[in-house]
C-alpha cells in the first residue's frame, strides 16, 4: 500500500509540476499591459504619420507638409569667402541667389520657408541690390549689419529686419575656430529667427504670388549629360553645376563648398556699376528692375529666356523664348546672377 501510494504522489507532483512549467512560459510570452500600451502608441503614431498632409511649398513647388507650405519666408545673407567654407544650411534652403558681395567674392541670400534647418551660415552683412529680391516675398531679413547704403534703405523700405547687431544672441552665435577670422563665424537658427518674428507679431504666412511648377521630365526623355560653369572672378568662385539624369538634378561643385543638388539653375544677367557710398565705402549696384537675358537649366535642358521685375516688391518673372512663363521642375532652385562680360560655359 505505501508503494501504491508512493508511485500516486509522484504522479500527482510531475502533473503539478508540468503545469506550473506551462503557466510560466505562457506567462513569459503573453504581453504585459505596458507592452501592449506601447504596441498601441506606436500604431497611433503610424496613422498620425500617414495622415499628415501634403502641399506645395510657395517657394520652389516642392511637395513638404500643409503646416510649412505657406509659412512666411525668411532671408539669410550667407557668405562665400574661401576662408568662410564651408558653409551650413545651403542645401535646405527652397530658393538662393548668389552674387558679387565685392572684390569678386560672391554672397548668397538664402530663402527659407519650407524647411527650418538648427544651424544656417556663417551669416554676413547686407548689400543694396539684395534687398530687391528679399523685397519680392517681404521676407524676414537676416545679416549682420551691413555698409551704408544697405542699412540705410533697410529703413527706408520698412523691410522686417532680424539684423544680429539688433537681436544678438536671442537668435545668432558665434562659433570660434582655429585661424578663422572673427568675421566668418556667426551663425543662426531658422526656428529662432521665425521665433522673433512672431513676437514681433510679423505676418505668419506668405503673401506673395508663386512661380508655376511641374513635374520633372520623364527620365527616358532626359539627356545623360550636361553641364554649367559659371566664372564670376577669380578660379575659387568659380562654380560648376553637373546634370545627374537619374535624379534629375544639378550637383555644385565649387571649391571648399559642400556639395549641393538643385532641381533648377537660372543664369540671370543684369548691368551693374560700381558705387561709393556715403561714408566712403566702395561696391556694386546692379539694375534688379527691369528686364534682361536669363537661361534656365532643367531636366537636362537649356532653355534661352529673358527676365523681367516691374519693381522692387513685384517677382522677378522669367520667360521662354516664345515668351510663356518658365514652369520650374519642383525642388531647390538656385539663381546665378551674373553681368555682361561673366564668363559663362554650356555643355
């Protein structure tokens, strides 16, 4: 009787066991609440993502969502001296200029509107002839000061300036750098600058009218190479763009400078003279109003245009030579303004 008893005991205990074996490793694979919590969290999240709107940006017709498209836009004067580059946040802006500052170094005038990238420069002062194009979206208008003229006319035009020698370090920061002058280090931030603005109750959208888009050409139709050079002084500010059929873009390339793809180049050439202002400073003025030879650069192709600006607060519009308005390929667009005698290479 007690072995009987023994053999029952022992196969009660292994059916106890094998059942608390059991209950463990179901428990081990079952989801504890928090889990599930964060099962759910991330499944929200992804709704929320695919619900996100699309529009087009103003600005270049890029494809970014609803709550950027239409933001007011914002203007940073960025320099390209040598001992400048390179340079931070070029490749986010939707639209940028370049031009010649003075002494044959150019300056690019960076409009933001759709994108909002931490650190933007090194930022430098302001020139006359940008305030004409800053003037075409009632930009908000970033520099550290600037000569004479263009301070001056600042004031006279009622641009919404964001000069740092006003805000300082609310919205610009030094950044120190072995055996770079002083004048070459000063950065911003978008966000901080769209911060200021609206604390100064600046308009928060755009109110200006857009130039037409479309859709980029059919990569079949696109031809394999093509390129552009364009030699505005000296060998480091001459810049070349290298056509990449697969994207459909223009590849920068310019000394020190990082590499930077854009769907669009236009070539614009305006008259310019150089000037003395005031307190003795020398540099250009350029004739923005009017109108003038331009080539546009897309999908591989050049295409002979001319360009025409009523005035300083109208757009500067561009057209074919049929004379219909240039629709830009969606995408960075950046404009080469160039004079009379520039060298320029097509190929």
């Amino acid at each position: 009787m007690n072995k009987r008893l023994k053999i029952l005991l022992g196969i009660f205990a292994g059916i106890v066991l094998g059942g608390l074996i059991i209950w463990y490793y179901q428990g081990q694979n079952t989801p504890t609440p928090q889990t599930v919590s964060e099962i759910s969290k991330k499944q929200n999240n992804q709704v929320k993502q695919e619900e996100v709107k699309k529009a087009v940006c103003l600005v270049n017709g890029s494809l970014v969502n609803e709550n950027l498209a239409n933001r007011h836009p914002l203007g940073i004067m960025i320099e390209n001296s040598v001992d400048a580059r390179p340079q931070i946040g070029l490749a986010d802006a939707q639209l940028v200029y370049e031009a010649i500052a003075e002494g044959g170094i150019t300056r690019f005038l960076a409009i933001y509107s759709c994108s909002e990238p931490e650190k933007v420069g090194p930022v430098r002062s302001a020139r006359i002839y940008y305030l004409d194009w800053v003037s075409e979206f009632n930009a908000f208008y970033a520099h550290v000061g600037g000569n004479y003229d263009a301070l001056q006319k600042i004031k006279e035009y009622g641009i919404l300036d964001l000069d740092q020698f006003r805000y300082g370090s609310s919205a610009y920061w030094r950044v120190p750098e072995v055996g770079k002058a002083i004048e070459h280090t000063m950065y911003t931030s978008t966000k901080k600058l769209w911060n200021i603005a609206d604390k100064n109750k600046w308009p928060k959208k755009a109110d200006f009218t857009p130039w037409d888009f479309k859709d980029d050409l059919e990569e079949s139709q696109r031809p394999q190479n093509a390129s552009a050079t364009v030699n505005f002084s000296t060998p480091n500010y001459s810049v070349k763009w290298s056509y990449d059929p697969k994207t459909n873009t223009y590849s920068r390339s310019q000394t020190k400078t990082p590499t930077i793809k854009a769907k669009n180049i236009i070539i614009q050439w305006m008259d310019r003279w150089p000037i003395v202002s005031k307190i003795g400073e020398r540099g250009y003025a350029m004739k923005t109003v009017g109108s003038g030879k331009a080539k546009i650069l897309m999908d591989g192709k050049v295409i002979d245009g001319t360009w025409k600006k009523d005035s300083r607060t109208e757009r500067t519009w561009f057209y074919d030579s049929s004379g219909n308005k240039i629709k830009f390929n969606r995408g960075q667009i950046w404009i080469e303004i160039v004079h009379n005698d520039t060298p320029i290479k097509l190929e």
